[in-house]
C-alpha cells in the first residue's frame, strides 16, 4: 500500500482524506490518505520523506515552505513561489502548485470576468494571481500589510494595504469595483473573523458581481456579507475537488476522469 498525507496547521478539519481515498477506492488503487499537523514548516521535507510517504498536499501554513524545502519544481509552480503536492521520486521531492489550475477551473461560470480583487498574499494568493494573469485578468490584492507586495506587481497586480486603500476611500472617495473578490486568507475557517475590516469589505463586496472563498463548507462570515447583498457566491469546494483531481493524477498515474472526479465529490460530501 502507498501511503499518502495532507500536511497543515490546522489540519483536523481537511476533507482531503476522504476525497483521495474515495478516488482511490474507484479505480482500486492501493492506498491509503490521512492527515498529518506539521507545526514547523521548515521541517517538511524530512517529515514527508522519514514518514515512508508517496506524496502529499501541503495545505495553510505551509505552502511557501513546501517550495522552499522541494528537489524539483514544475513549472508553473516556480512562477507562482508556492507548492501544494509533493512526489517522492526515489528519494527526491518534485513539487507541483495544483491550487491554480484547479481555482480557474472552479470560477469558471463566474462570466464575464475582467477585473478581481484578491484579499491576503500567501501562498495561495500567488497561485490564483499567477493563473488569472495568465489568463489576461486585471488583478488587484488587497492585504493587511505590505508583505510579498513585489512579488504581486512584479506580475502586473495592483496592490493595497488596508490603510492606504481606506485612505482613498476617506480623502478621494474612489469607489472600487471588481467582477470578483476572492478570500484567499484563512479568515473565518475556525473563527468568526473578516478578511479585511468591514469598512472596507462591505462597499467592496455591494459594487462586485461575485464572491468566492477558498474555505470550504461553511458560509463564512465573508460569504455571509456576499449574501446579504444578494450576490453570486461560492466556497471553496470545487477549488479543493478539482485541484484535487490533479493531485490524483500525479499520485496514482491515472487519469482523473469526470466517473473518478465524481467519486472524489461524494467523497468530500461525507461526514
């Protein structure tokens, strides 16, 4: 059996484990997928390969450590500074970002789609502006501090702190509009907490057209402002399914096909 991990802090409450597993069952592959909490991220590497493991996916916080700490990277990975799915390959880590992919995947009836307001500039920040760039989106991050701002205008984003865009609220009443305001921060998964005060999210949730939080099942409280303004929303769920499905295809070397995606779906819905 090959035996396979999520690493986070918090982890307790992924539902990856019963969505690879489920994949897994479909097309009889032997393995097994659990959860790991990993509290030091720069222990990663010798985590995942002393635990005899095949691959992973890295969930918050640790993704920028997981890229830090990888043999090989993919691609799109190295352009994004971010991993999510690790391969032991004969005792080497290859590293892979699948949140991208399977975000773009996850918004894609959200249309037309021309300008987004990304809130937080972690590792999955960086995945969802590198493919919407990529992708010909006007992107603009919207963060508590400055941190990682070169890396988001290095790649063509706008970017804003919370005081200097309150600020042009307060002294130029510049009314900001976007199709799409995405939560890519942990705000509200064990807490009751906003992504940005809510002197600034409301006005910027009223004037969008769509809401999307990466966090899945629950309505948090970002979702809960989406829909008291009667805008379209979702969470994160298909955002985990289908980057999920690409993780699966480099677990198992089998392609995830919609019977396979399907199987992974009930999987995730289970109690």
């Amino acid at each position: 059996m090959q035996n396979f991990t999520i690493f986070g802090n918090p982890v307790e409450h992924s539902k990856s484990p019963q969505m690879h597993n489920a994949g897994f069952k479909n097309i009889n592959f032997d393995g097994n997928y659990t959860k790991t909490l990993l509290e030091d991220g720069n222990t990663i590497k010798e985590v995942f390969l002393s635990q005899n493991t095949k691959g992973a996916n890295i969930t918050v916080p640790h993704k920028e450590f997981a890229y830090k700490n990888a043999d090989i990277i993919d691609e799109l990975a190295i352009k994004i500074g971010a991993v999510n799915t690790y391969i032991n390959e004969n005792g080497k880590i290859k590293a892979y970002n699948t949140d991208a992919p399977g975000f773009y995947k996850a918004i894609e009836e959200f249309n037309p789609l021309n300008t987004v307001l990304l809130l937080g500039a972690g590792g999955t920040a960086k995945a969802i502006a590198v493919i919407l760039r990529e992708n010909n989106i006007d992107v603009t991050i919207l963060n508590r501090s400055n941190n990682s701002k070169d890396f988001f205008t290095n790649i063509g984003c706008k970017f804003y702190n919370w005081d200097n865009m309150q600020l042009k609220y307060n002294t130029k009443n510049i009314i900001f509009n976007y199709d799409l305001i995405v939560n890519s921060t942990s705000a509200g998964l064990k807490d009751d907490n906003h992504p940005a005060p809510l002197e600034l999210l409301k006005p910027l949730i009223k004037n969008s057209k769509y809401a999307f939080d990466c966090i899945y099942g629950k309505l948090t409280p970002f979702l809960q402002i989406a829909k008291e303004y009667n805008k379209q929303y979702k969470d994160g769920e298909d955002m985990l399914l289908y980057q999920g499905a690409i993780a699966f295809e480099l677990f198992t070397n089998t392609k995830a096909d919609s019977i396979v995606v399907e199987a992974m779906r009930r999987g995730l819905k289970e109690s």
